[in-house]
C-alpha cells in the first residue's frame, strides 16, 4: 500500500515540477514485486500454519490488517494500468468485490458480538478506508457504470469512517495508552480523510468547501500524530507494525499535490514538496530497517512482541487495569 502510493505521489511530483516519471514506474514495479512476494509467503504460511492465519482471523483487532491486502488489489491497478488495462480492470474488479465482501464481514463480526472498548484500535479503520479506496483508481478505468460504483462505496466509507474514528478517538481519551509496539498505527488515522479527499475530487472532477474541510481536518490529524515517526526510534526497537506509517504518509502526502494543483498559493507546493520528502525518507528508512532485521534474524523476534502486545489488549482483564 505504502509503496504503491509512493509511486503516485512521485507521478504527481513529475507533473508538478517536470521530476523524471521513471521514478514512480521503478517503485509502482517495487511495489507490485513486493505484493507477489508477499502473496506466496502468506500462502505458505497459510498452508504450513492454517491454525496460526485462523487465529489472526478471528482476532478483533488484527482481523483489520487482513483489508490490505484488499486495499493493494485496488490501488495497484493505477500501476498496472500502464501495461495491461484489461489486466488492471479485473484486479480492481476483484479488489472491489472483496473488498465490499471483508467490509461487511468484519462489521458483522463486531455487531453480532459484543466488543471490549480497548479493542478499539487504529487499525479498526483499515476495512471502512478500504471502501474509499476504490474510487482512487475506479473512477479513472473505463468500466460501465464504474461511477455509480465507486458512489456506493465512497457512501459506505465516509459514513464508517467517521464512525469508526470517533469511536476509537474515544477509546484514546477514556482508555490506557497504547502499548509501545503498536503506537505507529496512531499514524492509520491519517488515513480515512485523505484518501475522503482524493475520492472525493475524483468522483466530482472539481474541488470545494467540502474538499478543503476534508484536508485541512486531514493536515490537523498529521500534526497531531505525526511526531511518532519521528519519536519511536527512541522509545522502541523496529517493529514490522512500523510500517503502519507508510499508507497514511503518502495519502496525505498525494492529498496535498492534488489541492496544490486547484491553488496556486506556493505554500501549497511547499507543503506537497515537504510531505513527499519525509514520505519517501520514511519508506525508504523503513525498507532498510526491514532488510537488515530479516538478513540478521531479529525481526521475528522484535515482531513477536509485537503480536503479544496485540494479544494482551483482547484479554478481558485487561480492560479493568
């Protein structure tokens, strides 16, 4: 997801500033490389420990991390396109589908049984974001009736997300701190309202009010989280949950060169430029720091702290500590 949005943003810096485009072909091909590889090592992991993958399926919280997987088969299509559209329309078709399928199915899972509030992590928002990710890439395919599409699931979305982020919200005031390995996800609530805005001008061609509330509120989120990034290497080892960071950056930092290109104001650029700066030194730190964990032998061992701080918080004890 992270790589596949670094590679838009770095299509909007070309176009912006006349910037080489091969840089954002060379990391949408990373990012596809990346999704193939990941594919087959869950797959493996899938059939060597079924028990494992149920177990993280049935867990309230990372059930949600299951929806970005969802989430690459939608936005990959806007990589994929440049070489085979047809190609691209079937994975975005099949990414939609799913993607309404695992929505509905994880909203059940909460409805239907009651939840412990310190569930309510940033992570809940992954599966309602996922549905506002299909106008990303949907509106610019030439599918019959993609429009009218990519409205029911932008409805779905918006409706959730600020559900869903109110709900969490207040499990941030009324509930204990998250624990040290999972406070990077702090950086999901980034998400929702940039990628609201880059549908929200892709379903209506144009940029208002509405737009504008969607980023500035969007740019408020980033200033109020956003020290993590920079904060964690001091306060934690590297976690695989680091990357957590890297969706929300580029979404917000691609939010910021789509307002730039309807104000003129160089602030705007300069805000697009520097988002792109930290979103690129961010991903390209964590890529770096995920290598030499994996060539070492300590990221497992780092991410399995990780999980067991995940574990803790569905304990029901945990919730009168």
């Amino acid at each position: 997801m992270g790589l596949t949005g670094l590679s838009f943003a770095w299509r909007f810096a070309a176009r912006t500033w006349g910037l080489p485009p091969e840089i954002g072909q060379i990391i949408g091909i990373v990012a596809i490389a990346a999704f193939l590889a990941l594919t087959v090592a869950y797959i493996i992991k899938l059939i060597r420990f079924p028990q494992t993958v149920r177990s993280e399926f049935d867990h309230p919280v990372s059930v949600s991390f299951f929806g970005a997987v969802l989430i690459s088969l939608l936005l990959l299509p806007g990589v994929i396109r440049q070489y085979n559209l047809v190609l691209a329309e079937w994975v975005w078709g099949v990414g939609a589908i799913l993607m309404f399928l695992f929505a509905w199915l994880v909203l059940r899972k909460w409805l239907d049984k009651q939840q412990d509030p310190g569930n309510a992590m940033p992570a809940w928002i992954i599966p309602i974001v996922g549905t506002l990710d299909v106008p990303i890439i949907g509106t610019q395919l030439p599918i019959p009736g993609v429009h009218e599409i990519c409205l029911v699931f932008y409805g779905i979305g918006i409706i959730f997300a600020i559900i869903i982020l109110t709900i969490i919200i207040s499990r941030l005031f009324f509930q204990p701190p998250l624990p040290e390995a999972l406070q990077p996800t702090l950086l999901i609530l980034v998400g929702p309202f940039a990628v609201a805005f880059s549908g929200y001008e892709g379903l209506t061609g144009h940029q208002d009010m509405i737009a504008s509330i969607f980023y500035y509120f969007d740019l408020f989120i980033l200033l109020l989280f956003g020290s993590k990034i920079f904060l964690l290497p001091r306060c934690c080892p590297f976690r695989v949950t680091w990357w957590a960071v890297s969706f929300p950056m580029v979404a917000i930092t691609i939010a910021a060169f789509r307002y730039a290109e309807f104000n003129e104001a160089p602030v705007f650029k300069v805000i697009a430029g520097v988002l792109l700066s930290v979103s690129s030194f961010v991903i390209l730190y964590l890529f770096i720091q995920t290598f030499y964990k994996i060539f070492t032998g300590t990221l497992f061992l780092v991410n399995a702290a990780a999980e067991k701080a995940t574990a803790q918080l569905h304990e029901p004890s945990n919730a009168g500590k």
